[in-house]
C-alpha cells in the first residue's frame, strides 16, 4: 500500500516543498552537493574511521550514494509509470537525476583538492564525473531522458557497493579472507549481470529512441564499447590463468580453486560503469 501511494504521489503536481527544491536542476544539486559534502565530514571525523586514507573514506560515501540512487530510482523513477525513453522528465525522475549529479560535484571537487594536495591527479576519475554532469546537464536542459538516465544509473550502480567494499576490506588487511573472497565472487557475477546483458540492452533501446538526447546516445555507446573490451579482455585472460596456472606477471597463483577464485580474480580486475573501476586496477 505505501509503495502504490509514493508511486502515485510521485506524479502529483502538488509536490511539497522539499520536493520542489529536489526537483530544481540548480537548487537540487547544491543541495545534494551539500550533504553529500556533510556525509564526508561525519565521515572525517568519527573515530572508527581514524587514520584511514581518503580513497577508503570517499569510498565509504560511494557506498550510501549507490544504494541511495538505485532506492531513489526504483521508488521515483520505475514505480511512477512504464520508463518512457527519451521522455518528458518526471518529477521523480529530476530529484534521481539531481540527487546524483550533486554527488559527482561532490566527488569532482573533492578529487581535485586531494590531487592538489598529493600534487597527482587521477585524471580517470575526474573526467568521469565531468562526463556525468554533462549527461546530467543535458538531462535538465532538454528535460528529457530522465528514464534513460535513471536506468542507467541504477544498472551501474548495481555492481559498485561490491567493488567499493573490495577496496575496504583490502585496506583493513582483509584481503584473504572468506568475506572477502564472497564478495569479490558476488561483485563478478554483478559485472557479468551489467556489462554484456543488461548495459547493452539498454544501449540499444536509447539508439533506437529518436527522442533520446544525441549525449546520452554517444555515452552509452561509449560506455558499452570500452567496458565490453575490459570484460572480455579480463575474462578470457583469467580464464586461460585458472586453466594452465599463473599469469606471467610475477604474481603467486592463488592456491583457490574453481569459479569462486576465477570470480575473484576478475572482479578485482574489471572496469566498472563507475569510472572507479581504474583505480581499483592500480592499486591491485
């Protein structure tokens, strides 16, 4: 019952307040900006997390922001109506789509201090949160392509609590245990589930759209083509490792055996819809 009514409510002209400012392109993403920026400083500061670098306290964020957008995504977004690609935003749909692009501000400005302040740049990460404020930018000045844009969103996010938890389990000395292992299996099955099933499908759909807006056209082509290259040049480089043994890179091959460790080894290798996924691969 409570879900019918947010959907419903979801599509009301008579949005409250706080709705209002959500679904404003400017007013909601300085206000996600904002407590996106707030959640890091409580993060700073608690002492559970004292003495741990920036990329494990950014990632911890990460975390909230991905179940935060595909919650967001499914009750604003999939629930109000069937997803019209390449349709007239929903309100819905605008606080989704604002709600992420503050947290790729967010997450571009506080990159770019920290690379200041290391005096290195991780250009990687920060052209792909410009790239997504520009897909979220055409989103708000077109008004259109909120579906496509949330769906997106929500399959890459499916996989990148997994990849995120990956890295913290690594930095608190974790790496070789049963958690760990579980979850770099569960995070390839989720890049498997994303990059060549349902990235693709949805690739074609928005192709196939006229009304989808030519940026969001060209990202998902983009987007498709270089994750797909990653994901079969990992998988069948792994494969042929897990089958004849060691890879010839000086690494120890790892004494686990069948589609666990071969799931482990390439989650902990595939680029991610995220853009993170770059990172994760240097500091393997």
């Amino acid at each position: 019952m409570a879900g019918t009514q947010a959907a419903a409510s979801c599509l009301g002209p008579n949005l409250g307040i706080t709705a209002q400012w959500m679904a404003a392109p400017i007013s909601g993403v300085c206000v996600s900006a904002t407590i996106w920026s707030l959640l890091f400083g409580i993060v700073q500061v608690l002492p559970i997390f004292k003495g741990r670098t920036f990329g494990y306290k950014t990632r911890v964020v990460a975390i909230f922001h991905a179940f935060t957008t595909m919650t967001l995504a499914y009750r604003l977004s999939f629930m109000c109506r069937p997803l019209e690609i390449g349709g007239i935003n929903t309100p819905g749909q605008d606080i989704v789509v604002n709600v992420a692009g503050g947290f790729f501000l967010y997450d571009l400005i506080s990159w770019i201090i920290y690379g200041y302040v290391i005096a290195k740049y991780d250009w990687m990460q920060l052209f792909h949160h410009a790239s997504c404020l520009v897909g979220s930018w055409a989103c708000w000045s077109s008004g259109r392509s909120g579906a496509d844009v949330t769906f997106a969103l929500f399959v890459a996010e499916l996989a990148n609590p997994f990849m995120y938890l990956r890295y913290l389990l690594r930095e608190v000395g974790w790496k070789d245990t049963t958690l760990a292992r579980t979850n770099q299996a569960i995070f390839a099955l989720a890049m498997t589930l994303t990059i060549p099933i349902l990235a693709p499908i949805l690739a074609c759909v928005i192709l196939m759209e006229p009304k989808s807006h030519p940026l969001h056209q060209a990202a998902a082509v983009g987007l498709v083509v270089v994750n797909m290259m990653w994901f079969f040049k990992f998988m069948t480089k792994y494969w042929a490792a897990a089958q004849t043994g060691p890879l010839k890179t000086g690494r120890k091959a790892s004494p686990r055996k069948g589609s666990a460790a071969l799931g482990g080894e390439i989650g902990g290798l595939i680029m991610s819809p995220s853009g993170a996924g770059a990172s994760e691969l240097k500091e393997d």
